[in-house]
C-alpha cells in the first residue's frame, strides 16, 4: 500500500531522476570493479568517492529544499544535522578499530587514550552495533530539530529572525564539537577508519557499495520528498509558505506542519552525513561551521528550489565546479561562490531547473493559446457562411 501511494505520487521528470540514479547506482560500481583501467568507461576509485560525496551534498540540498522550497523555512542549520549524522556514524566506525588503534586499546578510541580517559563514556554505548549506530543517525538530528522546531515555531518565530537562530544553533554546536572534553575528538574529530561490517572501508570493493548505497538513498529519499509535497499535506505546506496567516485562519495547525516537515528534513541530512564520513574518511567540527549551510542554500537556489530535481543538480555543478576551481585558483573560490550565488539572485531567481520548466510552461501556454485562437477563427468563419 505505501509503494503503490509512493508510485503514484511520481510525475515524469521524478520518474526520469530516479531512473538516472538507479542507473548511476548500477553502472559506476560495475565499471570500476570490471573494466580495465584501460577501458574508456572505467571510472576510478578516487573518482567514484568523489561522486558520491557529491551525492551526499545533493541528498543533504534535497533535505533542505523539502523545508525551505515548499514550506519557507530557510534553514541556515541543516549543516548540524548533516554533522550529527556523520558523528554517528564516525562513532560506529571509530568502535570497529578495537585493539588496531595506534595505543592498542580495545575499547578506548586513540583520542581517549591519549586524553588520559579512563573509561568510555555513556553515550558512546551501544555504538559497538551497526543497528544502534544507524538508528541515532535518525534519533540525534531528528530529536535536536523536533526539539528546536517545537519551541520555535510555537513561539511563531518565522522569517529571517529564524534563519539567525538555526545559524545560532549549529555554531553553538561547532563551539562545543572542538572541545576535548566532550567526547568526539575535539578539533581533530574521529577518523583513522579499519572497517565497516566486517569489509575493509579502503577496499574498492567497499567503495564501490558505498557509492551505490547512497545513489538508491538518494532516489529513494527523492521518491519520499515527492510523495510528500504531491499530497495533501503537501498542499497545506505549500499554503504555509504563501500564506501562512490565511492557513492558520482556515484551521490547520501550522506549527504541527511545520515540526513534521522540519524533522523529516533532519533525518534526511543525517542519513546524507552518515553516507558522507565512510567515503571521506573523517569527521570533524569543522562540518558544524555555518558557512557550510549557506553552501547548501547556495546549491538549493542555483539548481532552483521547490523544484526537487533541481537541488540535485545544483549540488552536483556546483560541486563539481569548487573542485575544478580550487584546483586551478585555490585562493579565489569563495569570490567566484559568491559571485555565483549573486548572479543567480540577479538573472536566473528561479534556478536552472525552475527557469528551464517556467520557459516550458510558457511556450506551452502560447501553443494552447494559438490553437484556440485558430480554433476560434476557424469556428467564426464556418458560422458566418
């Protein structure tokens, strides 16, 4: 019954994207475990982790497009949940070492070690378990956002002055992250990987998994955000961003619409984060920074927002375009970023994919129009003879 409402909440382009990804899903892995190195359709091992960090920026654009395309929430903190996710994940991962750290230390990570702790602390139980470990990738950002969303949107915060707070929160918890004392690596964070079920994380076996693990993520999270905006709910939450006042009058808790929307939003860019530190290899409070959710605002606004596929693409060029640049002139990136982001504002406010459907829509509407103006005249003159 859930597949059937999923499938039938897809239209074509959905339907298009989801098969380009599962695709990707298919034929990246396969031609690097298979073809030669010769081969012109071999794609390398650095290749495929660098498209598929891609992927996690465009699962984590696609995260923030389902609050701020469809319900006007510009979030400037989804970065703190694409991090909580990534700790929990670095977690697991740090837990699968055991004695094969540089200390030897089966239950201490290094960092501990060399911090004089001596016992593990609390909340570092249970993360032993790749199922515990998976379920605090949804439970820690989805629990921080229900809890911030719940005070803020029913103090009927909105706007801007929302946005400043969300950018308070994730520095607040960059702040904290660097600490030593609280437990995940302070300003180094967690990395030095061995394994992950079992598998070798370096193996390009594992990488070829992990590369397509987050490619069916992606389109499935891509079919869920479809499903969610297609249906009434969706409706509702598009009126919250119009017209907030008005739905609130009409009867609908806008504050228990927002929450719901706001918190799935989370869990989205914690599973993006989660996907991210394997195919990295490291997690850092460096990923809390707040200039790291303006990026995402960036990538969601260039490839056109309350559009879906367009966050994907803006996510996938733009990053593609910062590793291109940088490595070409290092020093001019954030210029050319910015540069970026003001040229879209100024000639393109719809995103690449939201102006290419509005010039579809357009040309359509003057087909229509011609026709029945043909129609029309043609109709007059049958009835003038």
């Amino acid at each position: 019954m859930i597949t059937a409402f999923l499938l039938r909440s897809l239209d074509r382009r959905i339907s298009i994207a989801i098969a380009v990804l599962l695709v990707v899903a298919i034929f990246v892995p396969l031609s690097n475990l298979l073809l030669p190195e010769t081969s012109a359709l071999h794609v390398p091992t650095y290749l495929m982790s660098l498209f598929g960090k891609y992927l996690t920026y465009a699962l984590l654009a696609l995260a923030l497009d389902l609050v701020w395309g469809y319900c006007g929430i510009l979030s400037l903190g989804h970065g703190a949940f694409f991090a909580l996710g990534g700790y929990a994940m670095g977690m697991y991962l740090m837990r699968q070492i055991g004695s094969r750290g540089t200390y030897g230390n089966p239950v201490l990570p290094d960092f501990m070690v060399f911090l004089n702790w001596k016992d593990l602390p609390w909340f570092w139980y249970g993360f032993d378990h790749f199922w515990f470990a998976m379920l605090m990738v949804l439970v820690a950002p989805g629990l921080l956002a229900f809890i911030f969303g719940w005070f803020a949107f029913r103090s009927r915060v909105n706007g801007v002055y929302l946005s400043i707070i969300t950018q308070a929160m994730t520095y607040a918890l960059l702040l904290a992250f660097f600490r030593n004392d609280m437990g995940f690596g302070g300003n180094n964070g967690l990395t030095d990987f061995k394994d992950i079920l079992g598998f070798n994380i370096q193996a390009d076996e594992t990488r070829a998994v992990l590369f397509a693990v987050t490619a069916v993520f992606l389109a499935t999270a891509l079919m869920l955000s479809s499903a969610i905006v297609r249906s009434k709910y969706g409706k509702v939450l598009i009126g919250v961003r119009d017209a907030e006042s008005r739905t609130r009058f009409l009867g609908y808790r806008v504050e228990h619409m927002k929450l719901f929307v706001f918190v799935v939003s989370a869990m989205m860019a914690g599973i993006a984060g989660a996907l991210y530190v394997p195919q990295i290899g490291i997690i850092n409070p460096g990923e809390f920074a707040p200039a790291n959710s303006i990026e995402v605002v960036i990538w969601t606004a260039v490839g056109g927002r309350a559009t879906l596929i367009g966050p994907i693409i803006g996510a996938i060029l733009v990053n593609g375009g910062k590793t291109i640049f940088t490595g070409a002139f290092p020093d001019f990136w954030l210029f050319a970023l910015g540069g970026l982001f003001v040229a879209v504002t100024l000639f393109l406010p719809r995103g690449i994919v939201g102006t290419v459907r509005h010039y579809a829509e357009n040309r359509r509407a003057r087909k229509a129009s011609a026709v029945m103006e043909k129609t029309g005249t043609d109709h007059s003159i049958q009835v003038a003879e």
